[in-house]
C-alpha cells in the first residue's frame, strides 16, 4: 500500500497549479444522466473518486470517453459522457458503499426514467450522514420512496416528477445538487428554499443552464427552478477547487515561504483567507494567482466555527488544525456540519501537538515544535492535515492509507515538492 514520506523544515517557494473541484466534477458528471446527448467536461481532476463514478455511471449506460487521462500537465482531463439510453435504474451496494455521491444519481434516474433503485450509502468515518433530506426534497416532487433491503425505490408520478416546494431545514449540498438535477426535468415550476450556495453548486447550476434548464436565483438561497421537457448536450469546464486551494495556503503558512497558487478563485474562500491573515499570513489575490507568504513571522491563534458557504468550510478544518498546532496562544474550533470530523485529532497528537476535544470544539494550544511521526487517516481532508502538520515537523513523517489522499488531491507530492518541499511517495 502507498504510503508519503516527508521530512519537514523546508519552506515552500513556487506556484501550484490548482485543479479542477472534486466535489463539482461529481455531481457534473451525473448530470449527464439528464440527457441523451453528449456532456463534455473540461478540467476534470484526475481523482480516484471521479475514476469509481465513471464506473458507476457506467452501469447506468453512460459512455464515457477522457482525453488527457495520464498526461502530467496543469490541465485536467476533458471527459465526454453520453447516456443515450440509460439501460439500468439500480445503483447497486457495491458502487454506492465506496462513495457516497455515487446515492446523487438517484435525482437524474428518476427525472429522465421515471424509477431509480439506489444503494443507501450507509455510515462514513465522518459521522452518520442520513439521506432522508433527499427522501422529503424527493417525495414534495411526488416521488413515492420505499426502503426495500437496503435500498431506496423511488419512483416517480405518471407523467413524471411534478413541480413542489422544498424547504431544507438545514443546508444540504447533496440534496441541494439532487433536487436541482430533479426539478429541471420536472413538469411545473420548482422552489427550493435554504438552498446550499457552496461554489460546486452554483458550479452544477450554471452546467445545467447550459443543457437548456431553467434556474433563477443561482448562487442564492432560493433556487427556482422551471422544468423543461428535455435538456440537451453542453460543454463546461469544471470550477477550480476551493478547498484543494485552501489546503495548499494552509500549507504554505505552515511550512513558511511564498507560494502563488495559480487557477484558484480568492473569492470562493474569503472565509478562510480572513482567517490566515488574522492569523498573520500574508495573503495577495494577484493577477498571477493567490499569492501566500508567511516570513519569518510566527503564527497567531485564531477561533473558527465551520459553517455552509460562504463560511468557514468544513472542508479545511483539519487542515487548520494542523496549523494552529504551531500558532502561539490557543485556538478554539468549533465543528458544527459534521458530528465526528475530529479523527485527525488522535494523529496529530502523535506529532506531539496539545488538542483537547470536548463536543463539538477542539482547544488547539500551539506547541514550538512538532517532531515527525508514523501516522494514518480515515478520511482525505484529515489525512492531507497530517501532510501540513509533517511539513513543519522535525524529522521523517510517514503518512499510511494514502488512498484517501488519491481520492481527492491530485498529484499532492508533486505539487508541493515542485515548491522545495522533502516529500515522497512510497510505493508498496
Ligand atoms: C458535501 O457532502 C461534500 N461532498 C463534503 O465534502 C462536504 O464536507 C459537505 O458537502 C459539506 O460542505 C461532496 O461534495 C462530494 P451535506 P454532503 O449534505 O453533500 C446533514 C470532502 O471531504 N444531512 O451538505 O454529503 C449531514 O449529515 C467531502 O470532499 C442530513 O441530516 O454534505 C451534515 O450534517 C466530505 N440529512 C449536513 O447535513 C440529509 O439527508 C451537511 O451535509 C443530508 C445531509
């Protein structure tokens, strides 16, 4: 199994390419079960999440054709998906239980043919995870819902999915990307209130206005969305990635340097990018890219509390933790989407960082030193936390279960060892 291998101490001095969001490549790629013509993607990230939905898209029927797949340069795949026909309704456990987006086509299934038999995704490292705002979003459309041995059996109105009103008692992205992808096939108009506003939302709204739906309020807490009667193909270059450039400027403040991150979009992080220059982190959106300095300077203890766009992601709260092991004074975070996103606590605390959990808040009381561990994840934005931390720590890092990474960074040991960091993979 892969493992990383870092040495830390060295500061970062570069540019790093960000690549094309996971979490919009996901859902973009099951829009294409909306239509019998082709959906071309550009800059899909060459991920291992998006190399499992391939998989379980085709199943349904899609044909996927990707150019660019291995190439190592900036520029992420372009993929072409064409679901002609789609040839199987059911999305079975054994795709479903690797990935909890692949429950997402649940919402296209059964807008395009009327029935959909979706594997519940079951628990995940980072907390229970329930789908049963799906479920209420669905039913409002006139969905009639079964459980049936661990399946979801939706199936759909005569005549197909009506025109309802859904109003989420807490943001959702999943049911927000499901309901959205549902409604535009829908006959009627479609309110969704307390709509997620996160980026890879907005990012699926506008791919679909460009297949001939009809949304208004994109980007806003109220989607209104007006059912047409068929969409068709589009071209759409997948939205950079928020929290990948999140992670390298968590990074780069770690390790000290100047790092510009190329490709990333300041404006789908300025809750995070607040908190690093308050925690004394020199952060410049240039024409270049966002530019991340941190000299000499140490870093200052600063609160945080996780919150649906445009706060503070969950996304990036590991990898915050990790830095604020290093701050001097105490840094209080507060978890509030997820119940269990606290696995990389146990992990950091090998590096010799002081962190005490209560609840929902951790208590990170930064430490002058880390030194340099064995350590592993069960989650990928925990394990790129060890990463951060390892940047920064004496001595040889080993990072185990790397899977996780693979599953969301693209080419992460690359990237940071362009910009001088000791880093490496270790295959087998
Ligand atoms: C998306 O997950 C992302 N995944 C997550 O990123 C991200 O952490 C999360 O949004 C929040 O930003 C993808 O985009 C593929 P939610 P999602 O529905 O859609 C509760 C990563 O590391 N909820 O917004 O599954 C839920 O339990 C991943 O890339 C219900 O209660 O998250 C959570 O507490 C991890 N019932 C809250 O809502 C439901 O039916 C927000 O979850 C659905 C959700």
């Amino acid at each position: 199994m892969d493992r990383i291998r870092l040495v830390g101490g060295n500061s970062l001095l570069g540019e790093i390419p960000i690549s094309g969001a996971k979490n919009a490549a996901l859902p973009l790629m099951i829009a294409s079960l909306l239509t019998a013509e082709p959906l071309v993607l550009e800059n899909v990230p060459r991920l291992a999440d998006v190399n499992q939905l391939e998989k379980i898209l085709e199943n349904h029927g899609v044909d996927i054709a990707v150019t660019g797949r291995r190439a190592l340069q900036h520029e992420g795949q372009r993929m072409t998906l064409q679901a002609a026909e789609i040839v199987d309704t059911t999305a079975p456990y054994e795709l479903v239980s690797t990935m909890r987006a692949s429950f997402w086509v649940i919402g296209p299934l059964l807008a395009r043919a009327g029935e959909a038999r979706v594997s519940l995704p079951g628990g995940c490292a980072i907390g229970t995870r329930p789908v049963d705002l799906f479920l209420y979003g669905l039913k409002q459309l006139g969905a009639e819902i079964d459980i049936d041995e661990g399946y979801v059996v939706a199936r759909a109105p005569k005549g197909g999915l009506k025109g309802g009103h859904v109003v989420f008692p807490k943001v959702t992205v999943g049911a927000t990307h499901v309901l959205m992808m549902a409604a535009t096939l829908a006959n009627g108009t479609t309110v969704i209130d307390n709509a997620a506003t996160e980026p890879e939302v907005t990012d699926l709204a506008e791919c679909l206005v460009k297949m001939g739906a009809k949304i208004a309020g994109i980007g806003t807490r109220q989607l209104v969305i007006e059912g047409v009667t068929r969409l068709h193909g589009a071209t759409h270059a997948v939205v950079p990635d928020r929290i990948e450039t999140g992670t390298y400027a968590m990074a780069a403040a770690m390790a000290g340097g100047d790092v510009t991150l190329t490709h990333a979009r300041a404006e789908h992080l300025s809750a995070a990018l607040d908190v690093l220059r308050q925690a004394g982190v020199s952060v410049d959106d240039t024409p270049k890219g966002l530019r991340i300095r941190r000299n000499g300077n140490g870093l200052m203890a600063v609160d945080v509390e996780t919150q649906p766009f445009p706060g503070f992601p969950t996304d990036l709260q590991a990898q915050f933790m990790a830095l604020m092991t290093r701050a001097e004074g105490t840094s209080r975070i507060r978890e509030t989407i997820f119940e269990n996103r606290y696995m990389h606590v146990a992990e950091l605390l090998r590096f010799g960082a002081d962190i005490k959990v209560d609840g929902q808040v951790a208590t990170v009381t930064g430490v002058p030193q880390l030194k340099g561990a064995q350590v592993m994840a069960t989650d990928l934005r925990a394990s790129v936390s060890l990463v951060i931390a390892g940047l920064a720590a004496r001595g040889e890092t080993m990072v185990n279960r790397i899977y996780h990474l693979d599953r969301g960074f693209e080419r992460l040991e690359d990237k940071l060892k362009a910009c001088g960091a000791e880093i490496e993979r270790v295959t087998g």
